[in-house]
C-alpha cells in the first residue's frame, strides 16, 4: 500500500514537472531550521565565522522554531504526503532542546527523518536514543580526518573534540551490527586549510563504518575568499584523488563528481556546480521546501524570498500558491535571470545534484552535463 502511494506520488511529482507550472503532489523532502544559534564558529562558516566583517546579532543567533507551530506543520506534511523531514540548523540542531520529542512526533507521523550535526554534542546516551527513536540518517559535518586539522580548522576547538566526535561514531558503528539505522554520513567542504586532509577523511569515514563520505568544494563569499583553493592546492587533490582511487574505497562517495568539480574549478571557477544551474532547469519546486526559525516557506536552501508563513497560512496553501508557481516557472527555464538575485543559483546552488539527476531521469539522449 505504502510502495502504491510513493509510486502515485513519483508519477504526480513528475507530471507536475512536465506541466511546468504547478505542483500535483507535496516536496519528497521539507528541511526545517530549527535554531540560529552554534557552538561553533568554523573558519568558512558564511553564518559563524570570525572572520566575517558583518557579525549576526545575538537576537537574531537567539532565534529558534516555535515547538508547537512546527508540530502541527510536520503532521499536516504527513498528511499531504511529504517523505522526509531534514531536520538542521543555521547552527546545531542539537542546541535545539525540544529535538527528542520532535523526533518522536515524525516518526509517529510516518516521516523519514534525516538530521544534518556538527556532531559536537553528541554522546553515548544520545546515541543510543537516536537508533531507539528509529532517526533514519545522521549526516555528520566533519570537514577533518585527523585531531590536529579538526582544531586548525575549529577555533577554540582541541584535538579532543575530535577524539570525542570519533569515540561517539565508533559508538554508533558497534550498536549498528545489530540494528541498521541510522544510516550515517560523513559531509567534507574542502578549502585550503584541509585540502591535504584527504585520503585521511576517507579513512576516518572507513573506520567508523560510515555509510557514505561526501566532499564540496567550499562555497566562499566575501572576506572568506581567502580560504579558497589555489591553482596548485587543486592540482594536488587532482593527484591525491588519483592516489585514492587506484585504493579503491570500500564506502560509497561522491569523489568521481568532487573530481569532476576540481578539474571544473582549474579554469578558474570555484564553483562545486560547475555552473550547471544555468544549463538545467531546476525542479527544488516540486521535491523540496524550507520552513526557517520564523516559520517562513522558502522554494530553496539559498533563498531569502519567502512564499508565505506556517504561523498564518497552511503549508499546503503556501505550496500552492501563485508565488510559489511563479517560482516553478521561472526556476525551470535553464537561465536563471534577476528573479533570483537573492538565490545565488549563479555562485553556489546546493541542490545542483538532486537537479541533475532529474534532468537526466527526463532526457536520457541529451549529451552528458
Ligand atoms: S557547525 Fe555549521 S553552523 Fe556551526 S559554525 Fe560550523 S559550519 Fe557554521
Ligand atoms: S540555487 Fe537556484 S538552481 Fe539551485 S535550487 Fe535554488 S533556485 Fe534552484
């Protein structure tokens, strides 16, 4: 029944795409922000960074999901059909301290549930909770395979939070020979301070029994520029992924795409995408929303562009609605013009992928991207 419902779904998913103007089903997937704040301040942070000249105010860093607001939001989602709920932060989700009961309520509502960490608060105890609530994925923001890049990289962070971060997901490894979930992820943003770190991270993600190990090339605006990647910083990956893939690694990656970005990047782009948002259409209007701290609906992680507000207006109407439709139409045409200023499509999409896969589901004859 539950197989027959996903397959309807798909299939309206996609008519809504062929349509190109309207939704026929809810997003696969809704992230939700749940708190501003952090514990950290990662050097490439566009949120948390010291380097940055424009500091967020604390008011703005004390901001955080309304508790039963969001419930009743998660188990309309439910009802219209959404699959999973990513659960994530401008900051760590885990600072956020309803999370457990949150967690709870979209799993009895039927929802996949994915959490995106820094990883520093988690403990043997939390772990433990986390496989008993049946959470689906952990997805672990490491950006280090070793002590000694984990604290050149984290201010005010030792070694030993690294030590602790690996003592947890060891943890993890040993409860998953019995029980599967959650299935676990290691995220890499690469710039040129861990660039080297590599083959390490690989390592890491291997000894741990991660699931699957993911490397981006650090997206950097503003004063953070200088932590990008020089010419020769990218020919030593280039070299150093070569080294790695005549190893073979035994955990499922996205190197062969991190490559591909690299080699991309040589001409002087910095971009992950490889500017691919401007050749494809873009379908985030009809897999994905955002809900952030305010309660506001956003068409795609990058945008500031509201399409209205869970605390006055359903979600269903707020998927629905004109805004939202002229998001569709104009974000699926290949060149995304001033419409999406805000959306920084043209420096650094993250959901160029989940695009390109589409794209190639839709037109397997059109020449490889
Ligand atoms: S953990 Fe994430 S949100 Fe926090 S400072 Fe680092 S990159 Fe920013
Ligand atoms: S950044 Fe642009 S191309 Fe990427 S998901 Fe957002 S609107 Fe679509």
């Amino acid at each position: 029944m539950i197989a027959h419902k996903v397959f309807v779904t798909q299939i309206l998913r996609t008519l809504g795409i062929f349509n190109g103007k309207k939704a026929f089903s809810a997003p696969e997937t809704v992230q939700i922000i749940l708190i501003n704040n952090c514990n950290l301040n990662c050097v490439v942070c566009p949120i948390h960074s010291d380097h940055l000249k424009q500091k967020k105010e604390l008011k703005w860093k004390q901001k955080k999901q309304d508790f039963e607001t969001i419930k009743k939001v998660i188990s309309e989602l439910s009802e219209i059909g959404v699959k999973e709920i990513l659960l994530n932060a401008d900051g760590e989700p885990f600072l956020y301290n309803q999370l457990k009961k949150l967690i709870i309520h979209i799993k009895l509502k039927g929802l996949k549930c994915n959490i995106i960490t820094n990883g520093t608060l988690l403990n043997k105890k939390k772990i433990e909770e986390l496989q008993k609530l049946k959470l689906d994925r952990l997805i672990v923001s490491l950006w280090a395979g070793d002590a000694k890049t984990y604290s050149d990289i984290h201010p005010e962070q030792t070694g030993k939070t690294f030590t602790k971060i690996k003592e947890c997901l060891l943890q993890l490894k040993e409860l998953k020979r019995t029980n599967r979930i959650p299935q676990l992820s290691i995220s890499n943003t690469i710039f040129n301070k861990n660039y080297e770190n590599i083959s390490q991270m690989i390592k890491f993600a291997e000894e741990i029994d991660s699931d699957y190990v993911e490397f981006r090339i650090a997206g950097l605006l503003h004063e953070l520029r200088k932590f990008e990647l020089s010419k020769h910083q990218k020919e030593t990956i280039l070299i150093s992924l070569k080294k790695i893939n005549k190893n073979k690694p035994t955990i499922k990656n996205n190197l062969q795409e991190f490559q591909k970005a690299i080699s991309f990047s040589l001409n002087g782009s910095h971009r992950m995408d490889r500017g691919i948002p401007n050749k494809i259409p873009c379908y985030a209007g009809w897999y994905y929303s955002k809900i952030d701290v305010d309660g506001n609906v956003h068409p795609c992680i990058n945008c500031n562009n509201p399409m209205g507000n869970i605390k006055n207006t359903s979600f269903k109407k707020i998927w629905h609605s004109k805004e939202y439709n002229k998001f569709r139409k104009l974000a699926k045409q290949k060149y995304k013009g001033s419409y999406f200023k805000n959306y920084l499509c043209n420096q650094h999409c993250c959901l160029y992928i989940k695009n390109l896969s589409i794209y190639k589901k839709l037109n397997p004859f059109k020449k490889q991207l």
